[in-house]
C-alpha cells in the first residue's frame, strides 16, 4: 500500500481524497494537513474531513510532521503559494508530489521545477483523465483541421472560484497553440468595444463563473459553414481525486522530474 500525506483536508479536494483513498486498497493514509491556525488542527483527519469513522490519525499543521511516518507521496489540492512550501519540505524529505493546484504564475512554477530536480512532481491543472483525454484530442483536431478554423475555449466553474481562467483551459489553449503554429501572444482573454475584426491567428479564451458548477471546458472550431464543438463536464469531484490517485501511484516509481498527466496517462514518454 502507498504510504501517502493528504494536505488541506478540510477543503474541498482535500476531504474526497481523503475519502477515496481511504476506500483504496492501494493507499493507506500516514499525514493530513490542514491549515496553521485552523481548528480542525489535533483533531483526528476523518473527523476533519467529515468521514464519520475515526481514522486514528491527528490533522497537523505542518508538512514536515505528517511526513515523518515514512511517507511516499503526498498530494496536494491547496493553492499556489502553499504548493510551493509543500515542494520544498518534500523535496528535504526525498518524497514524490502530485500537485493539483492552480493559479501558478511563472515565478511560482519556476519554484516547482526546481523542486523537481530532486523529486518526480506531477503539476496537473486538472487530474480527471477524461478531460486529459479531451486535451490530447483538442491538440489532434487542430493539427487535422489546421489554419482554417477559429478556435474558442470556454470554460465555467463555481462562483467560489479564484483564479480565471482556468488551469485546464490556459493548458488547452497552450496545447492548441502549439499543434497550430502560434505562441502565448496569439491568446485573447478579453473583448470589449470598438476591437475590430477577428484575427486569424487568434484564440480566444473566456471564462464564466457562477453557481455550484463543478467545472465545463468546451473547445470550439468554427469553419465556414460547420462548427466542432469538444466539451467535457465535471459533475463530481470524485474524477479529479481518482486521477490524483492514479497520479500518485505512477510519480512514486518515477526519477526526479516534473510531470504531467499526459505523463501518467502515456500520451508521453517520460
């Protein structure tokens, strides 16, 4: 069983990977985490993810203490900032890392890559496989499709959301532009006034927020006289946790490097 440190386990990703992998028999939970100051903190973890059966095992508010069981993965759905603390205790320890947060900025990536140096990371935007399915096909379609088609990507998550766009859709956008030819400054993520027509190079990238929504990404192709529309939709939280444990399986055989879920899924070699 993969001996593995759930942080943030009173967050949303945080109590279903708790959960999930408590029903694995691949897993076994040695730390949780949650947040210095939160009260949950000495509580026992099941308890603080709303599991009702105890689990035996205090929530602590520091990584460093959780991976003192003999940790071998930890996974972590918190934020950006905090993501990048956790890489750096666990590069100190010598433990695989899958991280599913988002909102990354180059300065903050950069600190993960060099965390990877030293241990196998998988930063994913979105661990459901199916969408990661979808990403490689969007990729395929504008490579068959090439220059003729407008590509739009939409995407709609819950009100609660922090960052915008989403990993997943700068991830599509970024795999589009690059079977298409272009670069980052082709991307437009807003449109207002007087704008002129539409360039052909151009991909466009908006965002909608509200509700409980767990997560919508649609790629559209728009040609002349036809349009392709490829959407995924999340309705539970369950996939993005059960492609985190995949995840988690696959990085703890890994050597030092930073991964993806293409990576996990063999769309590439590593």
């Amino acid at each position: 069983m993969l001996r593995t440190v759930i942080t943030g386990v009173t967050g949303r990703m945080g109590s279903t990977l708790m959960r999930l992998a408590r029903s694995s028999r691949d897993f076994t939970i040695v730390g949780a985490t949650a947040r210095q100051g939160s009260p949950v903190v000495g509580l026992d973890a099941a308890l603080a993810a709303r599991m009702g059966e105890p689990l035996g095992l205090a929530v602590v508010d520091n990584l460093d203490r959780a991976l003192e069981a003999g940790a071998q993965v930890v996974i972590d759905f918190t934020s950006a900032e905090a993501s990048v603390a956790h890489a750096r205790q666990c590069a100190a320890k010598g433990v695989a890392m899958v991280i599913g947060s988002t909102g990354f900025n180059a300065d903050t990536r950069h600190q993960v890559v060099e965390c990877a140096r030293s241990i196998p990371v998988v930063l994913a935007p979105n661990t459901s496989v199916g969408v990661n399915v979808v990403i490689q096909m969007a990729a395929e379609l504008a490579r068959v499709l090439g220059q003729g088609f407008d590509v739009e990507v939409l995407e709609t998550h819950h009100r609660m959301k922090k960052d915008s766009p989403s990993g997943t859709a700068l991830r599509l956008a970024e795999v589009l532009a690059g079977s298409l030819g272009r670069n980052s400054e082709d991307l437009t993520f807003a449109r207002r006034g007087w704008i002129g027509p539409r360039s052909e190079r151009e991909i466009g990238v908006q965002a909608l927020r509200g509700g409980d929504v767990v997560g919508e990404h649609t790629v559209f192709f728009f040609g002349e006289g036809e349009r392709i529309e490829l959407t995924h939709r999340a309705t539970s939280r369950d996939q993005f946790g059960k492609g985190a444990l995949r995840a988690a399986e696959w990085v703890a055989r890994q050597r030092p490097g930073l991964y993806d879920m293409a990576n996990v899924l063999g769309f590439q070699r590593t």
